[in-house]
C-alpha cells in the first residue's frame, strides 16, 4: 500500500479556496438568525408562563353556599355564579336565582 498524496489530504492554503459560495453564506446567515429567533422566542414563552401561572392558580373557584336549597322535585342543571348572586337552571326549564346568603331572590320560566 502506497501512502496518500499529501496534496489531496491537506485543507487548501488559499482561503478564497475555502470561502463558501453566496448563496451558501446567505443561507448560513438564516439559520443562524433563525436559530437566535426560536431561542428567544421559547424564552418569551416559558417567561410568560412562569409570570402568568401564578396569576391563574390565585383566583379562587366560585362557592355554594351553605344554606342554598333547591325547591322541592327540581334538579340542577347548570349553575352559575356572579357577583352577589347564584343562578341555578333546572331540569324543568327555569331559572333560579339566589343571594349570596342562599335565599331565592327571582324565578324565571323559560318557554321553549
């Protein structure tokens, strides 16, 4: 076996010999500035996530109250909540607000 030729193994002198093509060089260029581009973006996202998260899990869910009882044969079908107030929709198609201390305030029919 006869050894290599050293001209062939050898990185070139010339540095014009190694410059990239171009268009090469401007795709070189856009997957770093792609690259720099997804990694702030992932750290905007996670930032978000981490300021955000804390933000959701403070609220507090909604509460029955204790002494809310439902007329007698009706069944819940929804509840909802807002400020001062509870509203119960029953099976029957109606409407059942209620204070906040469990006391009906309205009943509202609903025709179909």
């Amino acid at each position: 076996m006869s050894d290599p030729d050293p001209q062939l193994s050898a990185p070139p002198d010339d540095p014009e010999e190694m410059a990239l093509p171009p268009s090469l060089r401007l795709l070189k260029w856009l997957v770093i500035v792609l690259t720099i581009t997804l990694i702030c973006g992932l750290i905007t996202v996670v930032a978000l996530i981490v300021t955000r998260m804390p933000q959701a899990f403070a609220t507090q869910a909604p509460i029955v109250p204790e002494n809310l009882v439902l007329p007698q044969g009706t069944k819940a079908a929804a509840v909802t909540f807002g400020k001062g107030w509870v509203a119960v929709v029953t099976e029957d198609d109606r409407i059942l607000v209620f204070g906040t201390d469990g006391t009906l305030r309205q009943d509202i029919s609903i025709a179909p």
